[in-house]
C-alpha cells in the first residue's frame, strides 16, 4: 500500500512539475525554451515554402495546415501536460523498483559523460537516430502500431507542420522502446537539447514543400525529395511495408536497402489506401487506432 501511495505522489508531482517547467521554463525566453524554438525554426522553414516553393501550384495555407499546426503543439506540449509526462514518471520509478528488486541500482552501461563535448553529441545523435529509425519501421511492419501510424501517413499535402502531425500513441511507442537503450548510455541533458533541436529542424524540412539540393549529402541526410516517397500512396508490392523510413539520417536506408527514389516525386498522390474513409477531425484521429482495423 505504501509503494502504492508512492506511485500516486509521483503521478501527481509529474502534473506539478511539468507544469511549473512549462510556465516557468518553456514560456520563459532563454535558449532551451523548445517551445520558442519551435516557433522559430517553423516560421523560419515557412518562410523557405513562401519563397521558394518546390510545388508552386500547392496554396501557402494548404490542406489541413491549421490541423496540423494544432498537432504541433498538442504533441510537443499539450500531450505532455495531460497525461504523458506524469505516466511515464510512474513507470520509470516502477522500472527502477523492478531492477532494484534483482540488485540493479544504475542502469548506465556506457558512461560517456567524461568524452568530449561534441563526441557526446554525435553519439548521442547517431545512436538515437538509428534508434528511431528502428521504431519506425516498425510502426510500417506492426499492423496494430500501422493503424496509429496512419494519422501521420493522412497527410494529402505536404508542408512543414505535417512533421509533427502524428499519433498521440507513436509519443508512448517511440519514447517506451527508446527508454532502455538511451538510458544505458549516460548523456546528460545539454546534449539531448541540442541534437533535439538539430533533428527538428532537420524534420521540418524533410515534410516541407522546398526542393532541397543536397548533392553527395543525400546518402547522409534524409531530405524532402526522399521523404516524400515514404508518404506515397501507390509503392511496388515488393515495398509494401514502405520505403525510406530515416527521420535524420538517411543513410540507414541505404546500407539496409529500404532507399527508394525512383524518380522525382514532386506531383505524387500521398497517403494510403481508403483515405478518404479516414477521420479529418482531430477528435476522429485522436480515438482512431483503437477499434478494429479498418482495412
């Protein structure tokens, strides 16, 4: 009963403290505040679709532009506040009771905290990446992860705030399965800022509507000219599960041979089968996933 109480006091002090943070950190200017870096970096990339528009015929608001803008925010905060950031207290503390009950009091494996600075951040950031990618493939493979995974796949045209248009479920997939291999490895907060941000960024521009030339980089980075293949809505059979699944790093998809660029997909339909049966409402999205499947 007593451990019981203390699983409550977490989940009501994760409501307390991501509040204070929110208020007092991320409402606060200074140059870890996610929230005005999030305004920002999009008005900045937005800036980039007015002025040099890969699809020129596409409208500046285009389809949905306001949803996703909500999405943005509901995922990188709201979501946060409401729910995510006190459950998941609970379960780390559960997590640590359940390793203390066998002996384990640390979990780092790999203590990287005395490596130099920038040495941190592109581990940190190429083993995160890889990871990520790991899990999205996933959510393309996993027919229950597939139907949560299709709110983002809804997308019909692309802009920079489809990035954050997603699954309130993919926020505990993503982060639950990121948690062990990421907490085995002892980084320290100013690292994970900094390669979130970069990633950001790098997210951003992958779902905006800028052409953007990156020459020998493309076997590097992930770019809208090979992410908008992985939002086709017609794929070879061979390439079902989808293709092009890097978040950051496009090379990943190269060495493990799910790269697909066929051609230049600027005009391609996107999204997927049954499209227009899909729920447009963000309520609609928010429940989807959770009743039978639906093709």
């Amino acid at each position: 009963m007593d451990k019981l109480w203390e699983y409550w006091g977490v989940f009501v002090g994760g409501y307390s403290g991501y509040f204070n943070h929110f208020v007092n950190g991320e409402l606060t200017p200074n140059w870890h505040s996610y929230f005005y870096w999030l305004i920002v970096i999009s008005l900045a990339v937005f800036a980039l679709e007015i002025l040099v528009p890969w699809r020129k015929n596409q409208k500046v608001f285009r389809k949905d532009f306001w949803l996703d803008t909500f999405y943005m925010f509901f995922n990188f905060f709201i979501f946060w506040l409401i729910f995510y950031n006190a459950a998941s207290d609970v379960f780390v503390q559960f997590f640590k009771d359940c390793l203390a009950l066998i002996g384990i009091n640390n979990l780092v494996a790999i203590e990287v905290s005395s490596w130099p600075g920038w040495v941190q951040l592109l581990t940190l950031f190429v083993f995160r990446d890889f990871v990520q990618w790991n899990v999205h493939r996933l959510l393309h493979r996993v027919p229950f992860l597939w139907e949560f995974h299709k709110v983002h796949h809804s997308v019909e045209e692309m802009g920079f705030a489809a990035h954050l248009r997603y699954h309130w479920m993919e926020t505990v997939v993503y982060r639950f399965l990121e948690y062990l291999p990421l907490a085995m490895v002892g980084f320290g907060v100013q690292p994970f800022i900094i390669v979130y941000l970069f990633t950001l960024t790098i997210g951003h521009l992958n779902h905006s509507n800028i052409y953007l030339p990156l020459g020998p980089l493309k076997y590097v980075f992930n770019n809208p000219q090979m992410h908008i293949w992985h939002h086709a809505m017609h794929l070879p059979k061979e390439r079902q599960y989808g293709v092009n699944f890097a978040l950051t790093l496009s090379i990943w998809d190269y060495l493990f041979g799910t790269a697909y660029i066929p051609h230049n997909g600027r005009d391609i339909q996107l999204g997927f089968s049954k499209l227009k049966e899909f729920p447009k409402t963000f309520f609609g999205q928010f429940v989807y996933g959770f009743k039978r499947k639906q093709e």
